[in-house]
C-alpha cells in the first residue's frame, strides 16, 4: 500500500482518505484494543484479588470488538454505510460488555490486608483504562452509527487525551506495577520490598493522572468555542498533572527493575 501510493496510483490516491480510516480502524481497534481488552479481562481478576472466569461479558467482549473491528474498516474501505454503522455498534457493544465484566470482577474482588497503595494505584489505574476505553469507543462508535462511512466520523482530535492517557497509559502503568513485583527476579521479602516501592503516594499519583486526562479531555472538547484563557488554563494543568504524574510513575518503575536486577 505505502509502494503504491508513493508511486501514485491513482487507486489508491484517489481512495486514501478511506483508506486511511480503515487503516486506523484496524490498528487501534483490532491491533491494540484486542490486546489491551483481552489482557484487562484476564488481569483484572488477578488485580482484584479473584479467580479469573470464563464469563460471556468477557469473552464477548472480546468478539464484539473483533467484530466491530472488520466491518467498521471495511466499511469505511468500500464507503459501505451499512457495514461502518455495524462496525459503530460493535464498539459500542463491546465496550459495554467490557464495563459489565469489569463490574463483575469488582464484586467478587478480594480483602487485601497489605500494601494498600499498590493495590489502589494498580486497580484504580486498569479500572480507569476499561472506563476510558468505554468512553472513546462509544463515542466513535455512535458518530459512526450516525454519520455511516465518511471520515467526518473519524474524528479523534477530542479524544486523544481518553484514548492516548486515560485508556493506553493507565493499562501500561496499571500490567506494569503489578507484574514487574510479581514475577520479578528475588523471593517474597524483596518483592515486598518492590511493591512497597511501587505504591509511594500510589492514590495521589491516580488522582493527579486522571485529573490531567478529564482536563485535557475536556480543553480538546471544549477548542475554539470555550473562552480561550479558560481552554488553555485546562490545558496546561492536565500536561503537568500527566506528564508529572507519569513521569514519577516512571520513575517508581526503573527504580523498581534496578532493585530487583542488583539483587538477583
């Protein structure tokens, strides 16, 4: 594809702005939402403090995005309206089913009795990631639904800081602090030692973050139609609530690896 429209063909030229939607239907969609969904459903439980299940909101989950995933791209690939409406309702469908499993999980969670900060920051942060991920996709979805496949429905300047931060951010820091203590290199007392590390000022750091994503969020929603100080007051506090927030995180998890790799 990148060959033939650095040659000009005129297929392709002429076709790229469909072209391109598809291509970001099936690579935030179907690449990384497959993965980041199927990983939520199966860590989650484990983050939580239960069993992991074989529930149909999770599974189901799983489908509906697939599904979503395909017929959204084709349907934005041949300007097919009804497929890019059915591919709409996949994200909205499977979006929802992943909220339902995540409220499934969370009332059958565990007590946990230790490391109160870890435990808050890593189910705070993946809980976030699955509401984030609810949000984006139920918006594109239902613009899709509604405007069928033209690239006005494509639109995801507003939602960078849900999708970018509130959703890919949160699960990385959320998977990341939880298995970097959990199958670490050392024994107990050192993984003890890890997650205590980790959960430094944990629901301060989960508070800072997602505030910075609900201000961005809001100051690109809001654009050339808020009062403009206002805007850009929103956000400038959401990049120093993100970037600090994320870059202590960061820090907590190099520091993190190097204790454990120096004690192995």
């Amino acid at each position: 594809l990148a060959v033939l429209f650095l040659l000009g063909a005129p297929s392709v030229l002429g076709g790229w702005p469909r072209i391109r939607v598809a291509h970001a239907w099936l690579n935030l969609f179907g690449f990384v939402g497959l993965v980041v969904t199927s990983t939520l459903v199966h860590l989650l439980p484990t983050v939580l403090g239960t069993r992991v299940r074989g529930r149909p909101t999770g599974s189901g989950a799983v489908v509906a995005l697939a599904a979503g995933t395909a017929a959204g791209a084709a349907g934005f690939l041949l300007a097919a309206d009804p497929l890019a409406r059915l591919g709409g309702l996949g994200l909205v469908v499977g979006a929802g089913l992943l909220a339902a499993e995540a409220i499934r999980v969370w009332r059958a969670r565990g007590r946990w009795t230790t490391d109160p900060g870890w435990h808050r920051f890593i189910a705070g942060s993946l809980l976030a990631a699955v509401g984030w991920f609810g949000i984006g996709s139920t918006v594109v979805g239902v613009r899709t639904i509604l405007l069928g496949a033209v690239p006005a429905a494509w639109d995801l300047a507003p939602l960078l800081a849900p999708f970018g931060a509130g959703w890919l951010a949160s699960a990385f820091f959320g998977s990341a602090s939880h298995l970097v203590p959990s199958i670490g290199p050392g024994g107990p007392e050192l993984h003890a030692a890890a997650r205590r590390l980790l959960g430094g000022w944990g629901t301060a750091r989960l508070l800072v973050f997602q505030g910075g994503v609900i201000l961005l969020g809001l100051a690109d929603m809001a654009g050339s139609a808020g009062p403009a100080v206002a805007v850009e007051a929103a956000r400038g506090l959401g990049l120093v609530a993100l970037l600090g927030s994320a870059g202590w995180s960061s820090v907590l998890l190099v520091r993190t690896v190097v204790l454990l790799v120096r004690a192995r």
